[in-house]
C-alpha cells in the first residue's frame, strides 16, 4: 500500500469511491490527444520511459476508451475481451473502444458509440465522470479513457466480430496495489516491463492494466 492509503479508502464503499472521483477527475480533454508535441502522461513504456527514443513508436491515433465501473454495494468493473480471430490484441482483456471518428462530438461521444457498438450497452445507463490521464501505446494510439458510473441492471449484446466474452472484476481487487504485478517481456529487442493484474483465469496485463493502475493512483493515492 502506497503512503497516505489506508486499506479503509481503497474499502471505500460505492457512493464513496464516485464522490472522491467526481472531485479528482473532469471532462476537460488533454491538448495531447491531438498535439503531438504536448507531453502525454502516461503510455506504454511508463516504466521504461527511456526507452520510447529506442523503440520509435509514433502515437498519432487519437482513440477513446471506456472505463464502465458497476454501481454494485461491492462496486465493479465491467472488461471485455477480445476475440481470438482479430488482427491485433486478439483474445485479450481491454474496455470496450477505440479510433474517434471525425463524426464524434468529443473522445467521450466516442467512447459511448464504440461501447454500444461492441457491447450494446444503453446509453442511459451510464453516467460519464471524467476523464483519466492520456495514455500513449505501441500500437500507434493516443488513448483517453473515460471513467463512468453505470447503473447495475444493464444488460449486454456483445459484438461477435469483436468481443468473445464481458465480465466483472471487483473494483476493491484492481485498487489494490498489492495486486498490481510488474511483469516483462522482450519486445522488438528491448526489455518491456508492464503491469499485469492476473484475477483466476483473466489475465489482465499491458494497456488494460496501466489504465487501471493510473485509475488508482488519481482516485487514490496521493
């Protein structure tokens, strides 16, 4: 546990954990999602981050995710994973969205239209907070993730070109730093190391699971 949190705020009941993140985040959209040259926060290197010159990846996608947490009295967080046929990322966990379209009002317009078009998720169900860091990823996306309250009787039609299977990992679980594993792997000559939050047979690692680290350090730590 970082200094500064107790056991009892990451324990934080639902109400209390969408408070304390209507207070620590907002809907003002980063200048890097666009602007290149803007620093971005965090991304995929963020444990190696002096090894982004050497890998000589771009982000110039803009793309926005969303990040559904149930209002359960034990609050959740609703993963998808993908299926195993896709050209990129097959068979992972990730939150449901992707590219913003230049149709899209803003990255949070985006990320509602890309969760009903993979998970047919009602729109009225979901109640958008605000925004997470930018979070810049090797394959070439800037992606802002979008943190929203979403009521707990939604019910699902998934995509089956895009999404195998939508399920539910505690919140209290995935704010636990003590669950927060720094793995690494070998990647186009270089040593990636990354964070990985293995729950039973899901194996939560890579964008999925930095999202959710920076999830926990803007409602949590301090």
């Amino acid at each position: 546990m970082q200094p500064g949190v107790s056991i009892d705020e990451v324990k934080a009941p639902t109400r209390e954990f969408f408070e304390r993140a209507r207070v620590r985040l907002n809907r003002e959209v980063p200048a890097a999602l666009t602007d290149f040259e803007a620093p971005a926060v965090r991304g995929d290197l963020d444990l190696d981050q002096a090894n982004w010159d050497k890998v000589g990846v771009k982000a110039t996608k803009p793309a926005a995710v969303l990040v559904p947490v149930v209002a359960r009295p034990e609050p959740t967080v609703l993963l998808t994973q993908r299926t195993p046929d896709l050209s990129s990322h097959s068979g992972q966990i990730a939150f449901p969205g992707g590219r913003i379209d230049p149709e899209d009002e803003s990255p949070l317009a985006a990320a509602l239209r890309e969760a009903e078009e993979e998970i047919g998720i009602d729109r009225g169900l979901i109640d958008p907070i605000g925004y997470l860091d930018l979070y810049l990823t090797f394959s070439g996306y800037r992606i802002l993730p979008l943190l929203a309250r979403v009521e707990p009787d939604y019910r699902l039609t998934l995509n089956p070109s895009e999404v195998a299977d939508a399920f539910e990992v505690p919140l209290e679980f995935l704010m636990q730093p003590g669950n927060h594993q720094r793995q690494s792997r070998e990647w186009k000559g270089i040593e990636r190391h990354y964070y990985a939050m293995p729950f039973g047979e899901r194996y939560i690692w890579g964008v999925t699971a930095g999202i959710l680290r920076n999830l926990y350090e803007r409602i949590y730590a301090r």
